[in-house]
C-alpha cells in the first residue's frame, strides 16, 4: 500500500514535470550512492554557465552544490555526509535550464528493506526499451542493475532520454556487454570496467565479461578476493553478482564455456545466492547447485527463440521484461514482470527473519552476528555502498515538477517507514 502510494506520487511528480522545458542533452540521472554520499550526472545544453545541484530533505531544496566539469558538457555533482537510508529531493540547473524534480536514496546502513531492478540488452529497438522502462517505473527501484549490451556501439544520448524518467530516481550500476564500446561506456558512466558495492545487508559484484577473466587474471584474482571477503562478513545475508555472458543459457547463445570454467567455481565455493546475466534475448531462471541464474536479457533489443532447456532449467519465455527484487533482510522475493504489468515469474528465497519492521520478527537482538541488529558494525572493506577500483582502496565511483516536494517525499518517507507493497 505505502509503497503504491510513493510509486504514485512520483509518477505524478513525472507527470507535472514533464511539462518543464529543460533542454539538457542528457537529463540527470543518479551516478551513484553510498549510505552517506550521491553523485548527480548530467550533459548540459551549452557549457558554462550556472551548472548546479540543489536539494534537500524537504521541499525547501535549500541546499545547492556547483557542477564539476567532467568532459565536454559533461558534469557531476558530489554530496557527502548525508544519513544513510534517507530520502531527498533534488533539481539540476545547467545555464537557463532546471531540470524535473527528481530524488534519490541513501544506502541503509543496516539490514533493512530495499528493492532493485534488474534489466539488459537495452539497444537496437527504441520502442521496446521504452516499453520495459515504463513498467518498471511504478515500482521506484532504489537501484538498477544493466546487465550489459546497454546500446549498440555508442549511442548513449538515446539510452539517457528513454532511461530519464528512471534514472532520475533510480542509481543505476551497470556492466558491460559485447556492444558497448569501451570508451563510450567510460564516459556515459564513469566507471571501473568491475567494480562492487554494499547496499544494506547485500554485496553486488559487477564483472567485466567481455575482459579478460581468465585464470590468473587482475580481474579474476579480484573476484575471488571480494568474494571471500563477502562471504566471511557476517553482516552480508546476499551475495548478487552480474555481468553479461550467462553462465547457463537455453537461448540462442547457450552455456558460456568460460565462464563456467573461470568465475562459476568461485561462485560455488563462496556462497553466491544469485546470477544475473544477458547476451541472450529473452528470460530464463536456471537453479543449479545453490544458486539461482537469471538471463535477464529482455530490455528492449527484439526477443530471440528458446532452445532445448539446459540442466536446472526451471522457467523461460522470450519476452521483454524487467525483473524487480525485495530484498528484506533474510528474504529475497523476485519477480519477473512483460511491458503489460502481467507476472512473468517470481521465485522468493528464505535465509532469516525478515528486518526489523513494525509487526516483523526483528531476529534475536541478543545475537551480535544478526544482521538485523541495529548495533552490529558495517564492513566499510568491501565498498559500503562505493564502487571498488582494483588495486585501490574503495573508492567512490566519481566522474522542477509543479507537485510539492512536500507530499512526494511525505509519500517516501511512508513507504520506507512503514514497508512496501508491490503495486
């Protein structure tokens, strides 16, 4: 209910947005979060000029900090020592222009409930990627993981006006596939090639599987080194990685061979709950010795047929699609939604008591390796919410609507408090 609420508060902040005459080449979207910091990107119209962020957790907006020129129009707005697990509200002024009112989420610093989507192969068909992103809109993900093949080539100025309504509110992780070239990637997105991050009691692992990921490899030595460390801390309950070669596929690219033989074994041994993957068009969940593959490759580019199911198959369609995850504290609810809002599939995992929730089994308070206890300590090694640069310390990924800003983040504060219900 609470969560339908905010979802219909922000669609209709959209709604009265869109009537603002912005005229940026890329709209803001959110570059990244942390439990006490966001990063705010954008591609002014013109250079120079005003280029600045304003925000705030009322509807005062009554903060503002100046753009950092990043490259060409190219800019980003850095705020830190914000509290984790809240909610503001925020505006972009690029020269005469402000863009729509949009918000963004801080990264809880504790198990608590918070929800993800997950999308991928996104180019070559601009109308069906349209149609994926309005359905997942109305379920106001905190985050978005892109399981590569983001656009064909380099076109990410088409991506940014079909993804804006999203990513205004959305941070958005994304990882590389096969079509997306490597410079144009680093500049839509100011990333490592592979990085991690921390989101509450989750740890999100993204792999560059079009690199080299080989035996011996900077970036498989990464890999397992992050995921050992995941899977020793106690205040992790999730392990998620994704990149964009499938592990296991009955589409039309089939099993990875590579994969299955470099990065699948250290998934295995370190406790991975779950894969998501692209490079085939269409959705399959794959279960296989503990965990569950998702080819989630159905974010816009046509659907390709289905071939003979692989071992552990357990579900698939070829379809477009776009997958929702819940995530409270020892449960996991997934589901798989077509651009018409009917079910496409769903699958929830049980590990522990949910988070402490009003009318929730809040877990034994006494026990310091719970982590829905409020006074355990949160690991700052493996990201805390920040992308992670090999070779570095964790690092920090760097690079107005007529509605009230009161009753919108009135709307989010509701659901965050009080929990959130699919609409």
């Amino acid at each position: 209910m609470f969560r339908g609420l905010a979802s219909s508060l922000t669609m209709g902040a959209l709604f009265f947005a869109s009537n603002a005459q912005a005229a940026f080449t890329r709209e803001p979207w959110i570059q990244d979060a942390t439990k006490d910091s966001v990063t705010i990107a954008w591609e002014g119209a013109t250079a120079g000029g005003t280029q600045s962020l304003t925000y705030g957790a009322g509807p005062a907006l009554d903060q503002t900090v100046a753009g950092t020129l990043v490259s060409g129009w190219l800019y980003t707005a850095t705020v830190t020592g914000l509290p984790a697990s809240n909610r503001f509200s925020y505006t972009v002024t690029s020269g005469a222009d402000e863009s729509p009112l949009g918000s963004f989420v801080t990264a809880p610093a504790i198990a608590e409930p918070f929800r993800f989507g997950v999308t991928g192969d996104n180019r070559s068909d601009a109308a069906g990627h349209a149609s994926v992103v309005a359905a997942t809109i109305p379920f106001s993900p905190d985050f978005m993981l892109n399981t590569g093949d983001i656009v064909d080539g380099g076109n990410y100025t088409e991506f940014f006006d079909i993804e804006k309504d999203l990513l205004r509110n959305s941070v958005i992780f994304p990882a590389p596939g096969n079509h997306d070239a490597p410079t144009e990637y680093q500049f839509g997105f100011s990333r490592p090639e592979y990085y991690s991050f921390r989101w509450g009691n989750a740890f999100f692992l993204s792999i560059n599987s079009d690199g080299d990921y080989s035996s011996g490899s900077a970036q498989l030595q990464w890999v397992e080194a992050q995921l050992v460390a995941a899977k020793a801390d106690t205040t992790i309950q999730w392990i998620v990685a994704y990149h964009h070669h499938p592990v296991y596929s009955s589409g039309s690219h089939g099993d990875t061979a590579t994969v299955i033989a470099d990065l699948n074994p250290l998934y295995l041994a370190n406790g991975v709950d779950i894969v998501f993957n692209g490079h085939d068009h269409n959705y399959e969940r794959i279960e296989r010795g503990n965990v569950i593959y998702v080819v989630a490759g159905g974010g816009g580019v046509d659907p390709r047929a289905m071939g003979a199911p692989v071992t552990g198959a357990i579900f698939s369609e070829s379809v477009r699609h776009t997958v929702i995850v819940d995530i409270d504290g020892g449960v996991l609810t997934m589901k798989v939604y077509r651009p018409d809002g009917s079910l496409l599939d769903e699958r929830q995992v049980v590990k522990g008591p949910v988070s402490g929730q009003p009318g929730d089994d809040p877990g034994d308070p006494n026990d310091p390796s719970d982590p829905a206890d409020p006074s355990d300590p949160i690991s700052s090694d493996l990201g805390g919410g920040c992308a992670c640069a090999i070779g570095a310390e964790t690092i920090s990924a760097t690079f107005g609507g007529f509605l009230p800003a009161a009753l919108l983040l009135a709307g989010f504060v509701l659901a965050r408090r009080l929990g959130r219900a699919s609409p």
